[in-house]
C-alpha cells in the first residue's frame, strides 16, 4: 500500500467514533437533508437542457447552471475552451485552495449521449423514480458533488480545504487528441492527492451500493484482409484460395476460441467484405460491393477491446496478431490496435479509499460498500488520472436505463450517496 493511501486511512478511520457520526458529521447530515429538495430541483434544471455532447450550448449552459452553485458556495470557477477544430464544448473547472487535509479531485460531466435529434425526454416523475436525459449518467453524480459541498460549506468545514473540481464537457465522446481534451483533468490531477468520481453507483448481486476501484480500457482494433479475386468455383483451390471473407470469419472466430480470459471483451462491431469493401475513417460505416459468383477480394472488421491492465493488453495483441498471421491459402491479413481510455487498475491505494467510503457509510447507516468486479464496467474519465493518484469512481447516483430514453434514477439515492459523500470529503479534508 502507498504511504499515503496507508495515511488517509489511519486519518480518516480515526476520525470515526465508535458510535457513528462526530457531532459536525450529524450536523452535515442535517444539512444533507434539509436542503433535498433544492438538490432534486437543481437535478431537473440539468435534466431538462440538452447537452448531447455536440450540443455545445447545451453543456455550456449545463456548465453554467452548476458553475453558479459553486460560486455560491466559494469555489472560483472557469470555463475552458476546446480547440475549434476538436468540436467540442470544453469543461467547467471550479477550484478552491487550501492547506488543511488532503487534497481533492472530484470528476464529473455535463454531456450526454442524447443528442438534440434524439427522442426528447423531459424530466418525468414517476413516485420514487425519475426519468430525463442523463439523470442517472451523470447529472445525478454532479448534483451529488454540489450538494455535499454546500452541506459542508453550510456548517464551516470547507475552509482551509483543497477542492478541486472537473466537470467535463465531452466525457461520452471524448475530443481528439485526447492530450488535448483531457489537459484540464491531468494538471487538476497533478495538483491532487485523491481523485473520487461520481458516475452512476452499481449495486452487486446482493443489491448493495458499490464503489469503483478499477475500470477496464476502451480501445478499438481493425482487421484488413486480402484474397485473390476470382470466379466462385475455384474456391478452396490451390489457385484461387478461400478467399478474404472465409479469411475474416477464420480470424474472429480464432479470437472467440483462444483469446477470451477473464475481464477482457473483444467485439467485432463492424464487417464489410465483397469484390471491394471498406470502412470510413472513423469506422462507424462501411461500404461494399461484389457478385455471389465471385471470390471476395477484400475484407475489413472494425472492433472494441476492453482490457483491466496493460499486461492484459499486451498478451490479447500478442494473440490476437498470432491468429491473424496464420493465413488460410491464397489470403493475407493483418490487425492494427489504437488505444483511447487508459485502464483503471485496481490498487491498495484505492482499496483504501474505498475503506473509508464504506466506514463512513457504515456510520451513517447506510451499510457497507463493497468494490464492484471492475470487468463490470466500462471506460470513463477517472482512467486519466488514476494512474497519477489513488482514485475512486462509482459515487454517484443509482438508476437504470443509462444511455436509452428510459433512462430513470432511484430519488433516494441521491441523499444517500450525498451523505456519504460529505462524510467522505470532510473526513479526508480534516
């Protein structure tokens, strides 16, 4: 364990009484849920802007909203531009300085998948659910950020802390270059000592609240393969070979066969093949001609590889470019990978944090919180800096449906995860 994750958790396990809550901590509570219902107001108002990543003024008005509630409470905040070139919105940074405790780095984001041409849905209440374009994924999360720090600021424990926060504009369709887009984030790492993130919480198969402490890598691979064209009855022939679409269903089903291992996924997502064949740059579309009586001259597979650490990267390509080599006759082919979101490997250091989240949990009544499997889930922007400090993710709200109109949200998991989120941040600030 690092020496300072081994000090956060004497620190802050220290400070938890045997009877549950210090009398502050039952006072943050108290705020926490006096001032629910401003916190659930605050969430439709973000609910019912569209933010689709390339709705820019969308996020930027989303940015807007939450930036005012942390001027309220202190924070001095800014807007940073992206390129205009990369397309994207940019990021609300809020930051307050301080020299008492840890230093903190709380990551959230404004965009959602629903673009302004998506099906609209509107902020609907349905008893002690609630619907609306990214409520779960993740204003709820962001709404969480705010509200256990206006609970902290309402009974004094924000002074002399170090907080920064992130709210970034494009989490769902990261801006390229990625060194570019996620700059903000990194240097706001660099100046921390803990990063916490509030995606949507995911509950175990006993139905707990969880905590995050790894998150596999996003990364694509594309497959190109050649054969010699040909009239169909030859194929299988010394002269005419089998072709590149025999080829391309030889190789994917060689990564089905020897490559599956325990939280890594490899998904062809994309395949054209035919006389001529291929995909565009962005391999999101294909195009693809040729003849039943012919033997498919090209072939193209775009993929997914989602991995837990770069051993486990390094051994899938290993693989994977071993199976490719082994050519059916009269066929070549060969595999290229591109990284995106780095992995998110689970450490002591964010065992550790995720200790003293689930003790202040505990204390509060709320039940212990368990780590998820990180095969469990997939890429998001805490990956960036978890290589650079202990990190933990998964803080946000609870709810179902996430990137689909039925997106919805449990109301009572915003309190909770609010309680336990002040707790958390005044205990590591003390």
């Amino acid at each position: 364990m690092k020496p300072l994750a081994l000090t956060v958790l004497a620190l802050a396990l220290g400070s938890a009484r045997a009877d549950g809550l210090s009398a502050t901590e039952r006072q943050i509570v108290a705020e926490v849920k006096a001032h629910a219902p401003h916190g659930l107001a605050l969430l439709e108002r973000a609910v019912n802007i569209n933010s689709g990543t390339m709705n820019h003024d969308g996020v930027r008005a989303v940015g807007k909203l939450f930036g005012e509630e942390f001027a309220q409470l202190g924070f001095a905040t800014r807007w940073s531009d992206m390129p205009p070139a990369m397309r994207r919105a940019g990021h609300l940074i809020a930051s307050r300085e301080g020299k008492q405790g840890k230093r903190l780095l709380l990551i959230g984001h404004l965009d959602t998948v629903f673009e302004k041409d998506s099906p609209v849905q509107l902020w609907r209440r349905d008893g002690d659910r609630v619907r609306g374009q990214g409520v779960n994924d993740m204003k709820g999360g962001d709404v969480i950020i705010i509200e256990a720090l206006r609970a902290l600021h309402r009974v004094g424990a924000l002074d002399n802390t170090s907080i920064r926060v992130v709210f970034t504009g494009d989490e769902e369709d990261a801006g390229e270059p990625i060194a570019v887009s996620r700059a903000d984030l990194v240097d706001a790492a660099k100046r921390s000592d803990i990063a916490l993130a509030f995606e949507a919480n995911m509950r175990d198969q006993q139905g707990r609240d969880t905590g995050t402490i790894g998150r596999r890598a996003a990364s694509s691979w594309q497959l190109k393969v050649s054969g010699r064209q040909g009239h169909s009855s030859g194929i299988f022939s010394d002269s005419a070979g089998y072709g590149a679409i025999y080829e391309a269903a030889r190789i994917i089903d060689g990564f089905r066969q020897q490559v599956i291992e325990p939280d890594l996924t490899f998904s062809p997502g994309l395949i054209v093949g035919g006389t001529d064949a291929g995909s565009d740059a962005l391999g999101a579309a294909g195009q693809a001609s040729g003849k039943s009586n012919v033997i498919a001259r090209t072939a193209t597979v775009e993929g997914d590889l989602r991995y837990l650490s770069y051993e486990q990267r390094d051994r899938a390509h290993a693989k994977m470019q071993a199976i490719v080599a082994q050519h059916l006759p009269g066929t070549s082919a060969g595999i290229s990978f591109r990284d995106a979101y780095p992995p998110m490997s689970p450490t002591a250091g964010s065992l550790a944090v995720l200790q003293v989240y689930s003790q202040a949990s505990q204390d509060a009544g709320l039940g212990a919180i368990p780590a998820l499997p990180p095969g469990q889930r997939g890429a998001g922007d805490v990956q960036f800096v978890a290589p650079l400090l202990d990190s933990l993710d998964g803080l946000g709200a609870t709810g179902n449906g996430a990137h689909s109109p039925d997106e919805d949200l449990e109301i009572a998991s915003i309190e909770r995860a609010t309680i336990r989120t002040a707790i958390l941040l005044y205990r590591l600030t003390r």
